[in-house]
C-alpha cells in the first residue's frame, strides 16, 4: 500500500489484497508526529493507500475494495467496540484491537489450511458440546471484549460453559456493554478460543495473542498449523507465566476443558483435502 499524511505523501507498503502480512498499527501512529515516524520503519509488499488525517488512519484497499476510517477512540477494548458496530468495519477481513495497537488483516483465507480445519473443529465441538449440555461454542465473527487485557478482537472460535454464562463471568452484551436487545458482543473471559494460522497472523496468534488470552484467563488455547505436511496442533493451559503445551501421546492431545484426547487428521478424499477431528476419552488414572 501506499501510506501519506496530510503534510506530504509517503510510501509505504502495506497490508491487504490477499498478498502478504497484516498490517500492526500502534496506538502512536494516531498523530501527525507519530503516523510519519511509524510508516517510516514499516515493509508491507501490497497495494493500496494508508493516511493520517485529523485523529484518525484511513484504510483503502486498492485491489478489493476495502475503504474505511479507524478513530483514535477505538484504542481501547470497549471504543473498539463501538467503532466495530458503527457501520464503518469492513465488509471482509479482520481488524481487531490488542493491547493498544490495531491489527489489520485483509488476506483471504487459505481453504485447505485455514477456513476447513475451522470448519471441522467448530462443528465437531458444537456437537460434542451440545451431546453433553456443557456451555455454548461460538463461531467465528464473535467480538470478545477484555478489559483487563486490553483485548478486543475476533478468534476462529471460542467456548463458554454455563457456569461461566451463568456467573456473569462472561456475558452476550449489546453495542453499549449492556444486556438489553441485539447482542453483538462477548463481554469477559471465556472458556476456550481457537486460533488456526494464516501466513499474516503467525506473531499475533502465537505471540500477542498467546499472551493476552493467558492474561485474560482463558482456560485453554487450540493453536494449530495446518500448513506444512505435519499438522501442528497444539492445546495449551495455563502455567505460572504463559500458557503451556500439553504433551502429545501418539497423536493425541488431552483437554481438560472439554475431558477428552483429540487428534487432528488430514487426508485426501477424491482429489481434496479432508480433515477429522478424532475425539476420545481421557485414560483412566492409574
């Protein structure tokens, strides 16, 4: 992308098009100061236009379309909030706030190694989930909302038990944060999030994110790598400082927040690739 202030015009490469990496906006690029310094010391290989203009970054997407304002009030969990239900978030991609910069992701989604393990993995919890009475899994496209970790973004998908929905630990809350009308929003600490690797989203998933859903209490953490010949599939729990990899025993990896092993398998079927999530039950203590 092309980036410009007011003052001049600037190139910088930038994030879109479904060419390459997402684009980190930190909260100090939202001055005149600060955005020319940013643009400065950023490499982005992509096309389209970034520019500073009065409080507020403005996005456009030269290939497909994308066209959008980003204020300085949506620096934080709950003006991002706001900001993503006021009509100006885009139409496709992802732009989520975590811990005071703005991430920005355009790239379309690999089919075979993104959006069909999704695709596998929350439907076959959904329905292990719902056999048992246990909580709610939300897709992809729910906004969770952490305050205490200066999170405000959307994973591939995320689960939250009824113990947690009733506790009010966390709560389904309207654009305001309240519990009236249209709920838009998970507001709190959930159970479990998802986070299936793109090519643009390698240090936000396994970096910044890793840390801020540790923060936020999440209880356990799906990180999974479908990109290379070995699947790397990975349930992570919480340690004393950051979360932690359970071991993997013959291909199979333990959860403690939905009390079975799973595998991830992949295999070709008529030409395409297909995936299985394999669930069984925990081993019996000995």
């Amino acid at each position: 992308m092309i980036a410009k202030s007011t003052d001049r015009d600037l190139e910088l490469p930038a994030a879109g098009s479904g060419l390459g990496p997402a684009l980190t906006i930190p909260g100090s690029a939202f001055s005149a100061i600060g955005f020319r310094r940013w643009f400065q010391v950023e490499r982005h290989p992509q096309f389209g236009t970034v520019e500073y203009r009065a409080g507020k970054i403005h996005v456009k997407d030269l290939v497909r379309g994308a066209d959008f304002w980003i204020p300085k009030s949506a620096l934080s969990p709950t003006g991002f909030r706001r900001w993503a239900f006021s009509g100006q978030y885009p139409d496709y991609g992802k732009v989520q706030y975590v811990a005071g910069e703005i991430f920005i992701d355009m790239n379309s989604e690999s089919i075979n190694a993104h959006a069909k393990v999704k695709l596998e993995i929350t439907s076959r919890l959904d329905r292990l989930v719902n056999e048992n009475n246990w909580g709610i899994v939300y897709p992809d496209g729910t906004l969770i909302v952490c305050e205490p970790a200066d999170l405000s973004n959307e994973p591939d998908a995320s689960f939250c038990a009824w113990e947690t929905l009733k506790s009010r630990r966390v709560r389904e809350t309207n654009l305001d944060g309240g519990d009236e009308g249209e709920k838009l929003a998970l507001y709190g600490s959930v159970d479990w999030v998802l986070e299936v690797l793109s090519p643009s989203s390698v240090r936000k998933d396994t970096v910044v994110l890793r840390d801020k859903y540790f923060r936020a209490g999440v209880r356990e953490y799906w990180l999974i790598d479908a990109r290379r010949t070995v699947i790397d599939f990975q349930i992570l729990n919480p340690g004393r400082s950051g979360f932690e990899a359970q071991p993997r025993r013959g291909g199979w990896s333990s959860s403690s927040v939905f009390e079975r092993r799973f595998s991830l398998q992949r295999r070709d079927y008529q030409g395409f690739w297909r995936y299985d999530l394999l669930i069984a039950p925990l081993p019996k203590s000995k």
